[in-house]
C-alpha cells in the first residue's frame, strides 16, 4: 500500500492532473467562447463607429502689449490661467459659434440596412429652412430618393424635385443640389435642433488638456461618427476661440474710442457755438484788431486760462472715470483716464480692467459665480476698485490746488484787460474760448487715433500649431479590443462557473479529495458501470471494470498477506455509496481463483444483495440467530458463477444492533470459516447505525466505499477518524462509480489504471460489451486521455 509520506508527496495535483480534471468542462468554455465572439460581432456589426480628430494649438502666458498708447491702456503683460482657457474652449457660448459657423443645427443621417450613417458632408444636397414656424423647436423630416432627382418627403407619395419648396408641420423647406448624384432609393432622415442645444450636446464629446506638463499646448479632441465631421468642429473651435480672444482684447479700447467720441461731440459743438458768436460779434461791432497791448495781456490771460481749462478737463475726466468705477457691476470694464498723466493710476486701471475681463471669461465659459475662482476675482476686483478710487481722489485733490494758482493768475491778467476797450476785451475773450476749445478738440482727436491704431493692432495670444485632419480609422469600437474582451469574458464565465462549482462542492470527486482529507490508504478505484446488473465479474468478461475489481484483488493481497481465511467487511458513510455492489464483485473476483467466497448480507436493516443478483427472499440470518434455521441450509450458490456463495439476511429483525451482540453471532463466523476461504460481510452504514462496528472484531479486513459525487467530504472525517483509532480492521478505501479520469488520465489505482493506449489489447470496452457501441465521445475522451 502506498505510505503516507508517499501520498503528502503527490498530494498536489500535477498539470496534466489539473488539466483531465477540467477537461470535462471544455464544451462549456467552447460553448461560452463560441457565444462570446457571437456578441462581439453582432456588437462590432450594429454600433456606429467612432471617429477621433486631434488639433494643437499654442496658448502663450505672457501677453505683450504695445507702449504707443500706454497713457491710455497701461500694462505691459498678462498671465494667462491655462485652466481658464480650456474652460473656455469647452463652453457652450464658444461651441454654439461653432455650430453657427458649420451650420451643424441641420444634421444629416443616411439610412443602412444594418445602421444609420451620419452624412456630414456626404449628401448631395443641402437642406435649406424658408420660413420657420418656431425656431425653437426641433424637428426631423424624411427624404426618400425615388430617382437621381426627385424625392418624397416624411414617406408622402408627392413628388418633390431640388429647389422645388415643400411644406411640413415646422415651416416651408426646399432641398438645393450641392454636388454629385442622388441614387435611388436612398433614404435621409434631417434633423433641426436648436443651436445651444446642439453645441451642449457636443460639448460631451470635445476633450482638451494640456499636451505636456508645464507647457502651453492643448491637444483639442472631439469623437464624432463622422471623420470630417470631427475635424471640422477642431478646426472650427480653435478659429473661433482665436477670433474670440481678440474680440475680448478689443474689448477696453472699444470703451475708451466711445469716450472720447462723446467729448469730441461735446467740444465740437462748443467750437461750432463759439465761432458763430465771435462773427457775430465782430459783424455787430466793426471789429477788424486789437492793439498790442491788448493782445499781450489777453495772451497772458489765455495761457491761463488754457492750464485752467486743461485742469478742469482733467478733473471732469477723473469725476467721469471715478463714476465709472464706482457704477461698475461685475464684469463691467472700466475706460481710460484720457488726459490724465498719472502711471499709478493707469496701472490701477489697467489691472482693474484685466480682472474684469478674466471674471467675464468664467462667466461666459459656464462657471458657476460661486466658483472659488469667481469668489477669488470678485474680491481682487473689490480690491482694485478701492485703490483706484484712493488714486483719483489723490488727483482730483492735486488739480484743484493748482486750479486755485491758475484761477488767480488769470484774475490778475484779466483785470489788466479790462482796462482795455470793452469790445476789444469781449471779443479776445471770445477768441480765447474759441482757441481753447479748438486745442482740446486736437487732443482728443489725437488720442481717438491712438486708440484705433493700438486697437488694430491687437493681436490674439492664440496660435493653431497643427489643423485636426479627418481619420477615416474608427477609435471605437476597436476590432481587437473587443474580439479581446470577448475571448477573456467568454473564458471568464465558465472560470467562474467552475470556481463557484468548486467553492460550493461538497462531495468527493476525486482521489486527491480523500489522500487531502485523511491518512487511510486507498484500496482502488472502480469506474462506472454502465451495466444494468449488479455482478460485472465473471471467468469470461474482460472489461475494464471487470478489470478493476481484479486489481482490488491483487492489491488486497498487500494487507491479508498469506492468510487462508479472511473476513472482510464492507461499509460505508450512508447507503447509496454501492456497498452492495462492491460486496457482490469482490465475492465474485475471489471466486475466480478457487477460493470458497461467501456474501453475508449483514445489512439487517436494508439489505440489497440478493435483489442485485435478482434472487428471491429468503430465510437467511436473522433466522439462524434465532435458532429456527441451520446454517447450511441457509446458504445459497449463486448461479453461474463458481465458489461464489450468499448467505441472506432473512426477515428484517426488530432489533438488528442487539441481535448481533447475541452468542449466535460468533457461532456464525465459527462455523463459516470452517466452510469458506473468503467471507466478504456486506453491513450497514457506519455513519448511520453502530452494526458495523460490532462486527469489526470478526473481520480481518475493512473495505470503506465512497462514491464519486455522493460520499460528503465531511464524512472523511470519520473515516480518518476510524483509521487513526484503529476502531476498522486494516481500514482501506475504495473509491466507487467514477465518471471521469481521477489522476494520470486513466481509472486506475495509485494511478497505475489502464488506458486505451496501453491496455487496449487486455480488456473489452464495457460499452460496446453491454452493446452501447454508439457512444463514440467515450473512446475519444480515452484516445484525448492517452
């Protein structure tokens, strides 16, 4: 018998072990795999595929402005959020531009018999709206194709030619041809969706992030089922967000160019009213000149009046800029101080200014006003606000000190002219007024111009490095991805199929299940038997399970050695394990050699040999332990066999477990013993009643059946249990009614069993002896195990 050590040693199944024990499931991984690439290519058959187009392009931090109007726009750089702009990119006001520009309110879907395609560019026609009945309600209208020019609409039977109008539920339409040739039978289904509801909708399939850490590049991405149609929205969105950001830096100048416009109608109309009076005057009056004295003291008087005009201009244009600043919302940008030279305060402003604009941009790319960002711009703005008002008043302050020296300096030269001929004086002072208005009205204008040259000039900090192309290769479904995930979820189900079968298997299926378990030896194993009758051993019968009842023999030899007369005894955990069977074919095998064996059917409480040799009841034992029969006329020969004998259980007793303790019990065995070589006891389960272990201390041997699927791993337990105690007589294990190879391939014991390969001329397939010679899968599953 194998030894312990022995068993601990190849207590782990080998791989080829591991792959005959899983090799009964491989139809269901066929099967699972088989469904699985079913799947994917209905999966890869019905869905649209996807279409990637990929753009760059360059977002500089720093932002130089020109110095040639730095009185009027200060600041010389601006640094950009590189997050804010990707954040703009991804708005939905920048996206409906796109959409506006592409004209993508109107889509295209071309019918398939398998799936709609998105015909983008891909119609040779153009869908053109006449009069809307609602612009804000979308709809869709059919377009089927009777020939290459003539069509019907939403499946009417009116016939319809391009440029021809129809009528729907929405409004009048006409289809204008716009290249290539209809063809029959085509099939268009047009849609009209609103325009911001358009650009949320793509929105979900744009994609922008930065190519690299630390640089200034995006990569801009939108998945579409149309490659040009992809590229197209790349290309577009970055145009669009170029010709954005330099309206957004018009933005300042526009406001300061409105300035300066409504103080040039300001100062133009007071020209326009002086010179009227001034050739009025002089008309009225007769006056040609002046005298010189006159004209010294009036230009004296003049050039103060002209700094106390540019005083009060500059303190009219810092109360202007002061209520700006403080009537200014959220957002709401702040003009230039035109004449005031003053780098503090246009440095103010111009960072004033630059918060605002970046608060708009947020607002514009769809943040929340409750983003920290925002939160974070408002109380920089708030701040900067603060610190201007702080700078104008400081100003406003300064001008009038020097407004009062001017004023009083003008008195003085003033009063010397009044000495002069009133009407001389008048009308120098008309001349002066005139002067004066005439030189502010060539500042401004001066500055005006500045303004449109600086303005002009703006330039966005956007570069388009590389235009998206269309690529007509699918991102998804990708073919091998999913042919992939097939392969692995179709080998996934039956893995975990199997896992969970071994997780929640209880029962012995192998002969790994019992060496792990306990410590018992293993007798053998015998096969299944696809016989209808019990005794499968006979002189003339080769099969192989005959055979393996032979090798139990031979290797029972190992523990009974040379003894003359052995009792073995038969049990098993619970009934149904084939206790009977193995009891009857054993008999049946040691009478093959000209030993006397005899069947005790000791199972007095469910006895089932004679029923499996299909022999009637009959007195038996029970009779004789109660003295109203003799032994001899109790014992029967089984026909057809030779030196093969039963002794029968008789009537079911009352008491079975005291009727064994009785004296007639080792009267029994006495006299058997004299008469039989081998004395095979057939008793009850010793996992369900004790008769087993009353009649262990007649045997010489223990014959313990388990059966493949049925025996719980549970009960090994007790068998290690019995072994270990030594409460069994020599205790041996046979595993019974095996339905797939166990170890090495073959049914076998110790792994030694036959295999077609190598035993095919030593025994019969019991298949085809019981005639089922059709099942052709059981010599191939022997032929895939040799």
């Amino acid at each position: 018998m194998q030894s312990v050590e022995k068993r601990e040693i190849s207590g782990n199944l080998s791989a080829r072990e591991l792959l005959f024990k899983y090799i009964r499931f491989l139809p269901l991984v066929i099967f699972c795999v088989a469904m699985a690439f079913l799947l994917a290519w209905l999966y890869l058959r019905y869905t649209q595929e996807q279409y990637s187009s990929v753009g760059n392009m360059l977002i500089t931090t720093e932002e130089s402005k020109g110095d040639k109007v730095e009185e009027l726009i200060a600041g010389k750089s601006k640094t950009t959020n590189l997050l804010n702009e990707i954040e703009v990119l991804k708005s939905r006001p920048l996206m409906t531009r796109v959409v506006q520009h592409l004209g993508l309110q109107i889509g295209y879907t071309q019918k398939g018999k398998v799936k709609d395609m998105n015909a983008y560019k891909r119609t040779p026609f153009a869908f053109v709206p006449v009069q809307l009945i609602d612009s804000s309600l979308s709809f869709s209208v059919d377009i089927d194709f009777v020939n290459g020019s003539q069509f019907r609409v939403n499946k009417k039977n009116t016939l319809y030619n391009f440029d021809q109008l129809f009528q729907t539920g929405s409004g009048v339409f006409k289809l204008v041809k716009s290249g290539g040739q209809a063809e029959p039978g085509a099939e268009y289904t047009i849609t009209y969706s609103q325009e911001d509801l358009v650009a949320a909708g793509m929105i979900r399939d744009l994609n922008v992030q930065p190519k690299q850490a630390n640089t200034g590049i995006l990569l801009v991405e939108y998945h579409s089922a149309n490659p040009y149609l992809s590229s197209d929205v790349v290309n577009t969105l970055m145009q669009e967000y170029t010709v954005w950001k330099v309206e957004q830096g018009n933005t300042s100048m526009d406001l300061t160019i409105d300035f300066i416009n409504k103080r040039v109608e300001i100062v133009q109309h007071d020209i326009d009213s002086l010179q009227r009076k001034l050739v009025a005057y002089q008309k009225n009056n007769n006056l040609v000149d002046a005298t010189l004295q006159i004209t010294a003291l009036l230009g004296r008087a003049q050039e103060q009046d002209a700094a106390s005009q540019e005083q009060r201009m500059a303190l009219g244009a810092l109360d202007v800029l002061e209520s700006s600043i403080v009537s200014g919302g959220a957002g709401s940008l702040t003009p230039s101080a035109a004449g005031v030279k003053d780098p503090g305060l246009s440095e103010s402003l111009t960072k004033l200014n630059e918060a605002q604009l970046q608060r708009k941009a947020l607002i514009d790319g769809n943040v929340p006003v409750d983003n920290p960002q925002v939160k974070q711009l408002d109380q920089s703005i708030d701040a900067l606000r603060k610190g201007a008002l702080a700078n104008v008043e400081t100003l406003k302050s300064s001008y009038r000190k020097n407004l009062g020296l001017v004023v009083a300096e003008k008195s003085k030269n003033t009063g010397g002219a009044l000495q002069m001929p009133a009407k001389i004086t008048e009308q120098a002072e008309i001349e002066r007024e005139l002067a004066s208005k005439l030189a502010l009205a060539k500042v401004l204008g001066e500055k005006r111009e500045e303004a449109a040259i600086q303005r002009a000039s703006t330039i966005s900090n956007t570069k388009i490095i590389e235009k998206a192309e269309p690529n007509t290769v699918p991102v998804k479904p990708n073919p091998g991805t999913v042919k992939l995930a097939a392969l692995l979820f179709g080998l996934a189900i039956p893995a975990l199929f199997i896992l969970l079968k071994e997780a929640f298997n209880d029962r012995v299926n192998t002969r790994f299940d019992i060496e792990r378990a306990t410590n018992a030896p293993i007798l053998g194993e015998v096969g299944h038997s696809k016989s209808d009758q019990t005794l499968v051993v006979s002189k003339t019968k080769r099969t192989f399970i005959a055979e393996q009842f032979r090798l139990l023999r031979s290797n029972l030899q190992y523990i009974t050695g040379n003894w003359d007369k052995v009792v073995i005894m038969v049990t098993s955990s619970f009934g149904g394990e084939g206790k009977s069977f193995i009891s009857t074919n054993m008999a049946a095998v040691f009478g093959l050699t000209d030993k006397k064996t005899i069947v005790l059917e000791f199972d007095l409480r469910k006895p089932k040999v004679l029923s499996g040799l299909d022999m009637q009841k009959r007195q038996g034992i029970s009779n004789y332990m109660i003295g109203v029969a003799d032994l001899d006329s109790l014992i029967i020969p089984v026909a057809g066999e030779e030196n093969m004998y039963v002794l029968p259980c008789g009537p079911i007793p009352p008491n079975p477990a005291e009727l064994l303790l009785s004296e007639k019990t080792d009267q029994l065995f006495t006299q058997l013993k004299n008469k039989f070589d081998y004395i095979i006891i057939d008793t009850a389960p010793i996992g369900m009643v004790s008769d087993a272990l009353t009649l262990a201390k007649y045997a010489d041997c223990t014959i313990y059946v388990t059966r493949q699927g049925h025996t719980f791993k549970k009960q090994l337990s007790l068998i290690n249990e019995m072994y270990e105690n030594k409460k069994m007589p020599n205790l041996a294990i046979v595993l019974n009614d095996i339905k797939m190879p166990t170890g090495g391939g073959y049914y076998g014991n110790y792994g030694y069993g036959y295999g077609e390969k190598h035993g095919e001329d030593y025994y019969q397939d019991d298949v085809l002896a019981e005639g089922a010679g059709k099942k052709k899968w059981f010599r191939w599953f022997k032929k895939l195990n040799g």
